[in-house]
C-alpha cells in the first residue's frame, strides 16, 4: 500500500507563496538582463527605463523585504 503524498510535502518543492508575484518576476527577468551584459551591479534607474515606471517604484520593489 502507497501513502498518497502533496507536492507540498516534498522539502525541495516551491509553493506557490514562496514563488514571487508577476510583478516581481518582471523585475527580475530585468534585473537579469541588464546585469548580464556586463556582470555588474544595476541601478534603480536602468531597471525603472527599461521598465519603464518611475524611480521610486523600482527602488521600493528593490528594497528590502
């Protein structure tokens, strides 16, 4: 006999609430690619251009948690 077991059971599974929000992602992918062009730090304002929203926002998304 087998035990039914959840994906939630499993140490290395991500849930969902532990996966960042759409907006995040955003953010991220950004992040990700402006700094791979040359292996640096970004800047709030490189990630509020490229993604086109005001500075203040990129920086409160940037912040800590």
């Amino acid at each position: 006999m087998t035990s039914a077991t959840s994906p939630a059971d499993t140490p290395d599974t991500v849930r969902p609430r532990d996966s960042p929000s759409p907006t995040a992602g955003w953010y991220l992918l950004a992040v990700s690619r402006l700094s791979s062009r040359d292996d640096r730090r970004v800047r709030t304002g490189e990630l509020a251009d490229r993604l086109a929203i005001s500075s203040a926002s990129a920086t409160e998304m940037a912040g800590p948690r």
